[in-house]
C-alpha cells in the first residue's frame, strides 16, 4: 500500500483477509483501503468474495501470507491475474504446508546454501502456478529459521511491490 500511495496508475482498492485482527487489518488504516474480513464458508459455498471483487472493480488480486487455496469461480475470473509470493525457491519447499517457519525450518534442515523468494502465479494447487520472479539470499551457517525469514523479509519489501508494478502494467511476463 505505502509503495502504490499516489502511483499514477496502479490503486490498493481493496483488502480481504480471512483472519480477524490480522495485524494487516489496522496497518490498511491509515491508507483508508477498505478492509473486510471473510469466512471460509463464504469463500468457499458462495460466490460472495467473487461479487466483492467485481463490485470494487479489482483488476488483480495479490495475495501475502495468504493460505487457502483459491476456489475455482475466482481463478476463472481472474486467469493470470493472481499474483503470489512464498517464502522459498520454489519448486522446492512449496506445497500444503509449508509456509511461515516451517519453510525455513526445512531449507536449514536440508543444508541448502541459498534461499529466497519465489513471486508467482496462483493456479488450482499449492505454489505450483508460474514463477514471475525469484530472489535468492545465502544460507549461512549460523542461520536460524529467524534469521532467514528476516532475510527473507528483506526480499519480499524489495521485490515484491516493484514485480506487482510490472505485471500490472504489462511489462513483466
């Protein structure tokens, strides 16, 4: 949001959230985005999420710390147009399961000396839709599950706003 304040053509017009009081909720705040919290059931047995969506006119749908796969009649309204970020080079470490710390857990407890972040396209399964972009960052030996979400972190606050900005305006892809 605070990436696309004042962006000439790119607007945050909506935010949805599937957890009451996700600290993301209050940071939308002071961006006066309008903010909604949703039920599984309404996304899921109703078309609800679809209607809000179409009613907002949002063009793209950007999903972050979102893990709930997306139901059928929103991938059909929306073919190459939900964008995805995990924590991980993917197709390594993706799938049912496997975000937050456990991601992390798993890269450390594998031995492998890189990781980073995979922006891609959400499709019917877990983390298997089209990689847009990737970043990656060493894995140090003394690198805890913590340390590495901060580097990852670090990642996603660069990249993932600049990927949003080209995908939307055509000039990624």
């Amino acid at each position: 949001m605070e990436y696309f304040r004042g962006h000439p053509a790119i607007r945050v017009v909506l935010l949805l959230c599937n957890k009451p009081g996700a600290p993301v909720l209050s940071r939308a705040e002071p961006f006066k985005v309008p903010a909604m919290v949703f039920t599984r059931a309404a996304f899921y047995d109703t078309d609800e999420i679809a209607r809000l969506l179409q009613a907002n006119r949002v063009d793209f749908l950007i999903l972050a710390g979102f893990l709930w796969l997306v139901p059928q009649n929103i991938l059909d309204a929306y073919p190459g147009r939900i964008i995805n970020i995990h924590p991980a080079l993917l197709p390594k470490y993706g799938g049912k399961g496997m975000y937050g710390m456990k991601v992390h857990e798993a890269v450390i407890a594998s031995g492998d000396r890189e990781s980073g972040i995979t922006i891609h396209y959400a499709d019917e399964r877990y983390d298997e839709g089209r990689i847009i972009f990737q970043a990656r960052c060493a894995v140090s030996d003394d690198d805890t599950p913590l340390s590495l979400s901060e580097k990852i972190h670090a990642l996603e606050m660069e990249h993932f706003p600049r990927i949003i900005e080209q995908v939307v305006s055509g000039k990624a892809d």
